[in-house]
C-alpha cells in the first residue's frame, strides 16, 4: 500500500529529526548569493514539484510520491509541525507515539503533493517575495503560475534552527493556515477516539490518495 513506501526511505531521517540531529539523504544545492537562505529552500522545494509535474504522467502517481519525499522531508519541519497540530496531547503521548505520529503525518504530506502534482500545463513557479513575520519567523511568498497568467498563492512560514531554515507552516491562497487546519482536526480526533486512532486515520487518508491517483494514473 502507498503509506507503506515513507519508512523504507525516511525513517532514518525522521528519527534523527526527533532527535535533533537530522541529517540528509541528499546534499543540499549549494545557495545563491542572491537568495537568502529561506527563499533558497523554498526555490529547492519549487525546483522538485516543477520537475516532478512535468513528468508526473511518466513517473505515476508512485514515481511522484518517492522523488517528492526526500525534498519534502528536508524543507518542512515535520516534527515540529505535527506537534503543534496535535496540541496539548504531544505532551502525553510517548516517544514512539510520538515518532509514530510524524511518521504519519510525513507519508500524508508526501502523499498530497504527489496527488496534486499530477500533470503540466505550462505552469511555472517563482519566488514573490519574502519578509520577516514575528519570533524569528520569516514568510516567503510564491507562486504557481498557470500559462493563462492566473497565480496560486502559496506562503510558506520559514524558521532557522540549528542554522538550517525549514517550514514551519503553509498558507495556501495566503490565507489559510495548514497546521491550523490540521489542529482542529486532529484534536478532535484525538479527544474523541485518542492518538492511535489519529495515526490510523493519517494512515488511512494517504492510501485513499495513493488508491484514487494510482487507479487514473
């Protein structure tokens, strides 16, 4: 099954990220003396989903999934973003509860990526700006931009840790917030039903996706 294909690629890394000492399959690119280092991991990141949607009918909704993963995992902070999606429970939960909910929660994100990015229409991506926020906090504004000219906005919230900027959260249509929609979410599942059942859910939405877009592509 699709959510079954993350841990044989990133375990090692997603434990090395709750341990904070996370280290990468692949280098990264070396940075320009133009971009500062947030906007040089957000033009990575574009760099992978570009070239993935231009040959996403090649590669099938599985191809997508596995070249999407290394480049996910190294621009988002994923532990860190789960944790706050999970709220107040992160606290109660155990080590491997824990390692068990990122690893969730990376096979989820991959999985969406790898379901959107689905075919190319000329499209392109491009950096629109950037500029701090607040707490160390920096937003980098991008773009999709279609062949007709109609952009999708997409602001990636960045912070520096141990000297390295990841994602820290996404505003799709610069507006709404990931982690806030997964909070409300995710909180309600586990009140109602607890964090085992969470992970199983997270589970069972990313092998919908990988069943739906594996059925047409």
């Amino acid at each position: 099954m699709t959510f079954r294909l993350v841990p044989s690629l990133l375990a090692g890394f997603l434990a090395c990220c709750i341990a904070g000492t996370a280290s990468l399959a692949q280098q990264s690119a070396p940075q320009t003396a133009q971009a500062s280092p947030p906007v040089a991991v957000i033009e990575k990141l574009g760099s992978a989903m570009m070239d993935t949607m231009k040959n996403a009918k090649q590669l099938g909704y599985q191809g997508r999934f596995q070249k999407l993963a290394p480049a996910i995992v190294e621009a988002y902070d994923l532990p860190r973003m789960v944790s706050v999606a999970v709220g107040g429970a992160w606290k109660q939960t155990t080590p491997d509860q824990q390692q068990r909910l990122v690893d969730a929660f990376a096979r989820y994100t991959v999985a969406v990526h790898a379901s959107r990015l689905d075919g190319y229409s000329g499209e392109t991506f491009r950096i629109a700006g950037s500029a701090p926020v607040s707490n160390g906090l920096t937003r980098v504004k991008a773009q999709f931009v279609r062949s007709s000219g109609a952009t999708e906005d997409i602001d990636y919230v960045m912070q520096e840790d141990g000297g390295r900027w990841r994602i820290v959260d996404v505003f799709y249509k610069s507006s709404i917030s990931e982690v806030a929609t997964r909070r409300s979410e995710y909180t309600a599942v586990i009140k109602n039903a607890g964090v085992e059942q969470l992970i199983a859910k997270m589970d069972e939405k990313t092998a919908e996706l990988g069943h739906s877009r594996t059925a047409t592509n």
